[in-house]
C-alpha cells in the first residue's frame, strides 16, 4: 500500500490556488488522483465514466474518416483518454487554462493517461478556452479560424455551477452561436454537467444547434454505494439552426 496522501503539485493561479493530490481509498483499496481549485473539488479518479462518455457519445455522432476534435479541459485526462480510442482521430487539440495542469500530464504525475502528453496527434495548448471560443481567432493562433470536426467541452460543473462568473456568456444564444462557428457543418458541439438535465439550457443549445439531446448518464458511486448521475448534452452544428431573437441567458 501506498503512502496515504501526497501533494503531488500546487500552483496559484487567477482564478484561486489549483492542486493535486493523491491519497489512498480504504473503500475502493486504490490510489485515487484530485484535483482541487481552493477548497473546491473539480475532479477524481474515481468519477470517470461520464468524462469517458462524453467522447464516446460526441465522436459517436460525428461523421468523418479523419476527424480534427477539439476538447475544451483537460483535467486528468480521461477525455481525451477516451477520444483517442476512436480510430478515426488524427489531430486531438486540448485547451487548458492552467498550465500546471498541463505540466502534471507532461511530467507524467497521472499513471491512468500516462502517454497522454507525447501523443504524436496531441496538442497541449494553454488558453482560456471561453475567450477563444468568442473570438473570430478561436483556437489555433497558426491558423485563424480553425474549425473542427467536434468539439468536447469538459470546464464548468454545470451550465449554472460555473467555476467563474465571467465565463456565463458563453452559456447563451450569443455565446454558443460563436462556438458553432469553430466547427465545421455537420460538426458535433459535446458538453458534460454535472447535474441533471436543464430544460433551460437545452432551449438555448437548440437557438445555435439542431438535433439536441441531453443523454443522462448513470454511474455507481463507491463512496455512497449507491448510484450519481450526470449530463451528456449534445448538439449539430447547421446552418438550419433556428434563428431567434429571442435571448436565453441561464443567469436570471
């Protein structure tokens, strides 16, 4: 058995202090890997199935021999883990805000997506992946106006729980109308919640997408015995999305 607990790497950022950290689960008799921003847990390896998921259900949408995706957080990895797994995949751009985070994937501190980082078809790349999104730019500054075949976003707990006030805009019409601009037509927009669906949110995804969906995922919590669940939502980039002048913002 392991040492208990271990800091495995600190760092201040803009938004708080971001941590990681392993400790030993007498339940589950394994390492387990967090992530904290302050006093708040983002992530564990204990919960990755709807991470997982959520490559699996937008990749499984997305049609393309040779697929360009783009994940929005890259956390511990296990979603671009699990994209990787698609055959079809040849470029994988994943954005993160923290570069301490992406520093732990290089220095390989995550044994569970070891490899993750010298993937000849990865790209790190430290940005904030809601001010790329609203800007004519986007994601690639070699090549301004990139667009891609999906786009998995992992950032925020939940269309209302958001790690940071400023990033609200992007859960409107406006907002998710200049992410769709990144993909290409056809393409599919993935998001996780961690929180059950939002008929709400829903509503403004179908002012930007067509052919929505909020895919429930249910999974077995060993800490609880008992089961959590979570939110695939998922979405097509068209030109025959609806156009509205109807405003839905998630923040009344």
């Amino acid at each position: 058995m392991s040492a208990r607990f271990e800091e495995l790497g600190w760092r201040q950022t803009p938004i708080g202090e971001i941590s990681l950290r392993r400790r030993f689960d007498p339940t589950v008799r394994a390492d387990v890997y967090e992530v904290k921003l302050g006093d708040e847990y983002l992530m564990s390896s204990l919960f990755t199935v709807a991470e997982r998921a959520l490559s699996r259900l937008g990749l499984g949408r997305t049609p393309g021999d040779r697929l360009d995706v783009l994940v929005g957080g890259l956390g511990l990895g296990y979603t671009a883990r699990e994209a990787l797994l698609d055959p079809r995949i040849r470029t994988l751009t994943v954005i993160e805000y923290s570069d301490a985070v992406i520093d732990w994937h290089r220095r390989e501190l995550l044994p569970d997506t070891a490899g993750l980082a010298g993937d000849p078809r990865v790209e790190l790349v430290c940005a904030d992946f809601f001010a790329a999104a609203a800007g004519p730019v986007g994601f690639d500054q070699a090549r301004p106006g990139r667009v891609y075949d999906a786009l998995l976003l992992d950032i925020d707990h939940s269309p209302r729980h958001l790690l940071h006030g400023s990033n609200a805009a992007f859960y409107t019409r406006e907002g998710l109308r200049a992410v769709a601009n990144h993909l290409v037509e056809g393409g599919t927009f993935a998001m996780w919640s961690d929180e059950a669906p939002d008929d709400g949110f829903r509503a403004v995804l179908e002012s930007a997408f067509v052919d929505v969906e909020a895919r429930p995922i249910v999974f077995d919590n060993p800490l609880t015995r008992g089961r959590s669940s979570a939110t695939i939502y998922l979405a097509t980039r068209s030109d025959r999305a609806p156009s509205t002048d109807r405003d839905q913002a998630l923040c009344d």
